[in-house]
C-alpha cells in the first residue's frame, strides 16, 4: 500500500479534476523506471489503470501502480510541497 498525506490528496483530486473528461476514470499513477548508473527513478501521472495495475484507495485518491513498481513502492508516502 502506499499512503498519501492530506496535502498531497487534495492537490491529485484538483489535478483529476481537471483531466475528468478525457480521463473518466483516471487516478495517480506512481511508477519506478531504471535510471541508469544513478539508480531508479520515480514518476507519477494523472492516467487510467490498465488490466494488470495494483489499483487501491489512499485519503480518497485512486492509486494505480504497476506490478513491478509495487515491488519498490510497497510502504511509501506521497507527499505535496510547493518550498524548496
């Protein structure tokens, strides 16, 4: 599972929001891509669950992680910060 803080739900929900119409049943995607010598890389993005995805709830945000990405992202928080 992967937890998301208050802020961070609240900011994904305006995001799909936005994306309602072209992506209806659209949810927080979190994802992790080889980043070369550097290690992994972690992503996320407004999309739709595809028939193989992790799909779960978190603070009312639709959560889609792939099945390799959940490996890596079992027990990891998400949170929304606009400082540096």
């Amino acid at each position: 599972m992967i937890n998301i803080s208050e802020t961070a739900a609240q900011k994904v929900k305006s995001f799909l929001e936005q994306e309602k119409d072209a992506l209806p049943n659209g949810g927080l995607r979190i994802y992790v891509q080889g980043g070369g010598c550097s290690g992994f890389q972690y992503g996320m993005a407004i999309d739709e669950a595809a028939e193989e995805d992790q799909v779960f709830e978190a603070m009312g945000v639709r959560v889609i992680v792939d099945p390799m990405s959940f490996k890596y992202l079992d027990g990891a928080n998400v949170e929304y910060k606009e400082d540096l």
